[in-house]
C-alpha cells in the first residue's frame, strides 16, 4: 500500500513531512537529517489518532495531568527506534 506523504517544509537541519495514517488521519513528522531521531507533531491529527476528538479534547481530558508531569504541553514527541509510527524515510 502506497503511502501518501508529503514535505511541508524543509531545512539543511531536518524535514517535515504530513503522512495520512489510520484510516487518512494526517500526522506530521519532523525527521532530523543529521540525527537518527524522528518527532511526531501532537495536533489534531495526533489527537485523533489515540482517541480523542481533537487536540482540544485531548488537552481538555489529559493536558493538566501532563503539565504537572513535565511543566508543560509539548508541542512534539520523540519517536523511539522501535515505535511502528517510525518508519517513515526521508524520501
């Protein structure tokens, strides 16, 4: 199955991409050039696809809860090596 991607914006420094995923939900990804390291944007997108409505809903349900864990709402999570989400390339 043919994935649809596509780069949004591109530096020397990394690449971020928009891939339609479960059932075309798009998530975005920056992926690093000189880095082995992948982050998945937390948006609407991201929301929807864990569950919740939209990214209001899911700040609305979990954000305190995550504030008080880290100090704030991140606006992107790392993608660990073995993570499914994390073979998306740089082509």
């Amino acid at each position: 199955m043919k994935r649809n991607a596509k780069t949004i914006e591109e530096t020397s420094k990394y690449k971020i991409v928009v891939e339609n995923r479960f059932d075309n939900i798009p998530l975005t990804f920056k992926i690093w050039k000189n880095k082995n390291l992948k982050e998945l944007k937390i948006d609407d997108g991201f929301a929807r696809a864990v569950g919740f409505n939209s990214l209001k809903d899911m700040k609305d349900k979990v954000g305190e809860s995550t504030i008080k864990s880290l100090g704030y709402f991140p606006e992107w999570t790392i993608l660990e090596e073995m993570d499914p989400l994390n073979n998306i390339g740089l082509n």
